[in-house]
C-alpha cells in the first residue's frame, strides 16, 4: 500500500562529487606548511599579539603608526583633487560657484566632503540643482540653473523668480527681460505657479498682458496695455483668464471703452465702461423703455 | 624520438620526486570504475623471519584508498573531461582524506588508447671489450624504430633481453666481457590524443603526471605469480569498456593488446534483451549472471522489476537461461577476439600457455570453464596480490589494475629512457671527445 504519511527520503547524492573549490581547500589544508601556519604560528601571533596590545605604549605606538600609514596613503598624489570643471551655468553662476568650491582644493578624495560641497553650490539662488563627482583628479561640477519665469516687482526692486516663486537674480531694469510677465503686488511670488497658469490662459490676449496684480493676498487682477484690467476670481483664475480671452476674440471687448472686466463671480461677468459710453448706454436704454410704452 | 625520450624522462624524473618526497598516488581510470590508491613509500623493506625479498612491494604502504563509479570514460578514454574530472576529485579527495596527506604526483593507467606492441632489435659493436652502461644505451638507440603511425606515442620501451656474442637471455650485460651486443626491446605505442587527454583531465585535477602505465600490463603485474611471468602466461584484464592482454615471457611483458569491448558491453545487451534499465541490468548481472545453463536455470525466475512506473502489470520476470542466453554470447565474443589477438602474437609459441583471467568481467561464474573452452588452455581467475594495506574490498579481480599501478610504483621496471643517452645529445659527445683527445695527449 502506498504510505499515506509522507516522510522525506534519505538524501542519496548520487555520483557525487566535490566541487573544485572544496577540493583545492582540502588540498590546501593537508599542505604541512599551511596546516603548521594555522595550528601553531597563527595562534602564537594571535597571542603575542593580545599580550603587546596590554602595554600602552606598544598600543599607541601601533595606532600612531595606522593613523601615518593611513594618512600616507590617503595624500598620495593619485588621489589628489586639484582641478575643477563647472558645466551646465551661465559664466557669472559658474565663477560664483567656482570661486565658493575653488577654496576646498587641491585635497585628497578622502578627504572631500561631496555632500557639504553639493550644499555650498545649492546655496547659490540661481543654482536649482548640481551634481558633484570627482575623476581624474578633478571635480567636476554639473549645475542646473532655475530658469527664471517672471519680473517680479516689489516696492523699489525687480527681482527675477522661477515659476514656483524662488528667487533667481535681481534684475536691473524691466526692459532686460521684455519676454517675462510682469508680477506686481505683495505675496505675487508665492502664487507664481497660479499666475503662470493665468498667463498660459491668456492666449490670444498675451500680446496686451502687461502685469499681473497680486489684490489682498488672494487673487490676481491682469492689466493690460490700454490700462484694462481683468479681475480675476481666487480660485479658478485661469479658466476666468479664459472666458475674458474668448470675450475679446468675440467681441474686441478691450477694444471698447470698457476699463474693468470683472470676473470675480464666474456666474456674473461684469463690466465698468468709461464715462461718455455709460451715458450712451443708459440714453439707448431710456429710449428703448419709452419705446415700450409706447406701444 | 628524441622528445618521446625527454618527455618520458621528465615523467620519470617527477616520479623519482614523488618516491622521494614519500608519498604517491595511483589512479586507475577505468570505464566502469575509477580508483585510487595514496602509496606512502619507505626506503626500508620491511625485515623478519622467513620475510624475503619482496620485489621491492614490502616498501609500498596503501595509506588512502577510494573507488568511484567512473563517469566521462568510454571503452577506456576520457569521454567527457568534466565529467571524468569530477569522478577523479572524488577519488582523489576521499583518499587523501583517508590518508591525511596531500599528494601531487600521480601515475595513472591507460586501458583504451588501442595500444599496439612491437619487438625491436638492435646490435652494437663494443669498443673497449667491457659491456659498460653506455653501451647498453646505445644498443638500446641502435633499434630500429618501427613506423608508429601519425601521432602514436611510445607508452612502454621495455629492453626484454641482451645477447652477448652467443649468449641469450643475460639481464643485465653490465660489466660482461665481449664484443656484440644485441637486444631485444618490446615497445608499446597508444594513441596520443587519449594520452592527451589523460594528462588533461590530471592537470585539471591539480595533480603532476608522474607516469602512464598500460592497463593491461599493469593487472599483469598484480595478477600474475612470479613462476607464470618467468615462464609464460597471458594475463588478461576483463574490465568495463576494454579488455586488456598482457603476455609475459621471463618476467617481462613481451605483448599488449587491448580490445574495446568489456562488461558494459554484456549490461547493455542484457538491457537490450530484457528490455529494462541499465543500472537494473548491471545489477542482474552482478547477482545472477552466469555462462553456464543448467536444467535448474529454467526454474528459477528472475524480477525485473520493471521500471516504468506501472507497478501493477510490469512485473516482468525472466528465467536465468534466458540471462545467460544473453550473457554468453558477448562473452564468448569477447573470448574469441582475445584469442584472436593471442594468436596474432604468437602465443602458441610459448613455452608455457597459462592464461590469467582478472578484472570484474572474470568474475562471473563459470568463466574459467567457457575460457578454457575457447582458449583452449589452462585457464585460472587471478586476484591481485595484497599490497600493503590496501582495503578489502578494493582487492578483488576488478581492482588488478590498481593493484598492479601500486607495484609499478614500488618498483618500476627499466625503461629504455632510463639509461643515459649515449652520446646522442651534442654537448655529451663533444664533452667526451674532449676528455679522450686530454687523455691521449697529456
């Protein structure tokens, strides 16, 4: 009958045979000079060892000697790092962040500190990440610099910033960046990442942006060339940004004698017209209710 | 010829190495099985009463000693190196682990290599009337070389007799007196790339080749008594994938042979016949193999055991008439090839036709009947003689190989390398001309 517990069956290791390693280890421990060497001298020198270890100025004596040796080898000139290369920057970023790394070389590779020098690069505002590797006896220096995405003005300063509203460098004047929007107000830099949406929405009404107005800390108003200004809603201001694109592509609205476009309230789109054109709206509006009564 | 002499030489060279450092290891790579002893060699033969001089094997001690079944060798070659490789670290790991010490030299055994023999002779005419041992070099260089064949190393170069003048049959002419010296030098050739190979797969094994010894000859050593090789006797070695035949005339072997057939041979046949596996087959054979039929054969059933997995209705049995049905014809193949190969050497011309059989393929019952039968002489089944110390169980028929390696090892016979060049490399000669024209002059 067949067992119905099943047990392991004894391991048979059929044509067995040593591995070459196990063989050659085998072979060397029958070799009498490698046996004496294990059983007798390893032991004799494992213990004179521990005994010359109790006596302090043997033990000092050995780590001075580890510590010179290790240094000997550590400051040998294969390892020196003496040069150093700084790629992917504009000239200026380059010398700025050479001239901070220049001043920990020439040292050993042991003894560089890549992640404190990766710091010191990053520090720079201009610098969004780098890369630090030595070879060859040089450091080489990957930088990859933050792309400025608006003019940003703050009281009397211009400042350049990135789209998540990092500081990027100062700029002089306006005209030096005439591709960068315009942000204008307190707290515009950290809502950079919604104006930028706002300016992607603009479309067809680009050409007349000319800033963007940070209001109260929440919501963004965009002036355009003819001084119009769009206000936009807090939240959802680019698909507002949108409506009054389309409004003037339909309408030549900004073409009009209008001064507000107020969005504020997605449901109700409001204008402000200057004016001569609100007395002739209220005038055209009095002559169509008379005309009503009229009839 | 002269590299045959160097490489030889250098072999030799390795062995006296070995038997100085104390320790030598034999391995008999054969088909069915792989063996190996560590030899430890002393100086001094043992001594006591009625202890006489034992040919020198009272120096060789059997202190590891391993047997493996063989794989990666067919009909008597390496086959598969890696596989043969592995079988031969077995062997040679379990027996150093036996013997707890390390061996780097090794003499192995060659039983395929279809090894061919040839009687040389050649004849010197002595300058100053004293046989020196010079003179035995040179009579040895001045046999003429037979063709060889492409690529067909001299595996032996045994210098069998000397005459001087009119007397035959001298041992050793050293020091005789007398004016032509003839010998006669039995050689045996093998195949190269089986030498190769054999000299590979030890390399591979981090062992040094400290020599090549014929199978055949080497189960002849341990076979034989000392009266069959003084008179005459053929030995034959039965092993798995060769049989191997050595003929001895006054204690030298004068021919060898090998035939590529042996007992894997029969296990395949039974396997074929009966329709089972191979291992089941080698094991019916082993138990109950047998030559001769009797009436009690047919009523003695054997289980085959099947093997396929159906263990319900594969119970096959056959009877052991119908094995030896089987049995007998190979062996009787085998029989009549060795008897060809006796007859092509002249063995009816012996003074005395003894045959030894050894090896497994002797043990089955009733071989030395059917062998006398075909080999129409007196037939026994020889066991190797003891080495020291070697195991029982590695001491039957089937280990005369091995046992016959650690004879050699003990005592080798002289080779025709082993006497100094005569004068055959450059510098020697001018050396001894200028040592003569000093003499002559001053």
């Amino acid at each position: 009958m067949r067992p119905l517990i099943r047990r392991a069956a004894p391991a048979v290791r059929r044509d067995y045979a040593p591995s070459r390693l196990a063989y050659r280890a085998q072979r060397l421990w029958l070799t009498p000079l490698v046996r004496r060497a294990a059983l007798r001298w390893a032991p004799a020198a494992a213990l004179a060892a521990l005994v010359g270890w109790g006596v302090a100025a043997n033990r000092e004596a050995a780590l001075a000697w580890a510590a010179e040796t290790r240094h000997a080898f550590e400051t040998r000139p294969e390892f020196i790092v003496s040069g150093l290369t700084v790629t992917g920057a504009s000239a200026d970023t380059a010398s700025a962040v050479a001239e901070v790394l220049g001043g920990a070389l020439p040292a050993s590779s042991f003894h560089l500190d890549l992640p404190a020098l990766r710091e010191a690069a990053t520090a720079f505002d201009a610098v969004a990440d780098a890369e630090l590797s030595v070879s060859g006896g040089r450091l080489r220096v990957a930088l990859s610099e933050r792309v400025p995405a608006f003019v940003w003005r703050t009281g009397e300063r211009l400042v350049l910033i990135d789209p998540e509203g990092r500081r990027v460098a100062d700029a002089d004047r306006r005209a030096d960046h005439p591709g960068l929007p315009l942000l204008v107000g307190q707290g515009a830099s950290s809502a950079a990442s919604s104006a930028l949406d706002v300016v992607h929405a603009a479309g067809p009404l680009l050409p007349e942006l000319r800033a963007l107005v940070r209001v109260g800390h929440r919501r963004w108003d965009a002036v355009l060339s003819g001084g119009q200004r769009v206000m936009l809603p807090p939240a959802g201001p680019a698909a507002a940004m949108e409506v009054a694109a389309r409004l003037h592509a339909r309408e030549r609205l900004f073409e009009r004698a209008v001064t507000h476009l107020d969005l504020r309230d997605p449901a109700r789109p409001l204008i402000r017209l200057l004016e001569p054109a609100r007395a002739q709206v209220a005038a055209a509006r009095a002559l169509t209710l008379a005309a009503g009564d009229r009839e | 010829m002269s590299d045959i002499y160097a490489r030889q030489r250098q072999m030799r060279a390795v062995r006296r190495a070995a038997l100085q450092r104390g320790y030598v290891a034999i391995l008999d790579v054969g088909s069915s099985k792989i063996g190996c002893f560590v030899l430890r060699v002393d100086d001094a033969e043992p001594v006591g009463a009625g202890v006489g001089r034992m040919a020198g094997h009272g120096r060789v001690r059997v202190i590891g000693a391993a047997a493996t079944r063989s794989r990666g060798v067919r009909l008597g070659e390496i086959a598969g190196m890696t596989e043969a490789e592995r079988a031969i670290r077995t062997v040679v790991q379990s027996a150093q682990k036996m013997a707890g010490v390390r061996v780097d030299h090794v003499i192995a055994s060659l039983s395929g290599g279809a090894p061919r023999s040839y009687g040389l002779s050649g004849e010197h005419v002595i300058e100053d009337g004293t046989v020196e041992e010079g003179d035995v070099a040179a009579v040895l260089s001045a046999c003429e070389m037979p063709p060889l064949g492409e690529d067909r190393p001299v595996l032996h170069a045994h210098p069998v007799n000397f005459a001087l003048d009119h007397r035959s049959g001298l041992a050793d002419p050293r020091g005789q007196v007398g004016r032509r010296l003839t010998c006669d030098l039995h050689l045996v050739s093998a195949e190269g790339a089986a030498l190769r190979n054999l000299a590979s797969v030890v390399k591979r094994c981090d062992l040094e080749l400290a020599g090549v010894v014929s199978a055949g000859y080497a189960a002849g050593l341990a076979a034989l008594v000392e009266d069959e090789k003084e008179l005459g006797a053929a030995c034959v070695d039965m092993g798995g994938g060769a049989t191997g035949i050595s003929v001895f005339l006054r204690k030298h072997m004068i021919h060898a042979d090998s035939i590529p057939l042996g007992g894997r041979h029969v296990t395949r046949d039974i396997s074929q016949g009966l329709q089972i596996a191979e291992e089941r087959a080698e094991r019916i054979k082993c138990l109950q193999g047998g030559l001769q039929a009797t009436g009690k054969d047919d009523r003695e059933p054997i289980a085959l055991g099947g093997g396929t997995g159906d263990w319900d209705r594969d119970s096959r049995q056959a009877t052991r008439a119908e094995l030896i049905g089987i049995v007998r014809p190979r062996v009787e193949e085998i029989l009549e090839e060795v008897r060809a190969a006796l007859d092509a050497a002249g063995f009816d011309h012996l003074p005395n036709q003894q045959v030894v059989l050894t090896g497994g393929g002797s043990e089955i019952p009733g071989m030395t009947t059917l062998a006398a039968r075909v080999l129409g002489t007196q037939v026994r089944q020889g066991r190797p003689m003891r080495v020291r110390g070697a195991p029982e169980t590695l001491s039957g028929p089937s280990f005369a190989a091995l046992t016959g390696l650690g004879l050699f090892a003990a005592e080798p016979q002289d080779e025709w390398w082993d006497f100094e060049a005569a004068a055959t490399t450059f510098p020697a000669r001018s050396l001894r001309r200028a040592i003569q024209w000093m003499r002559s002059n001053w």
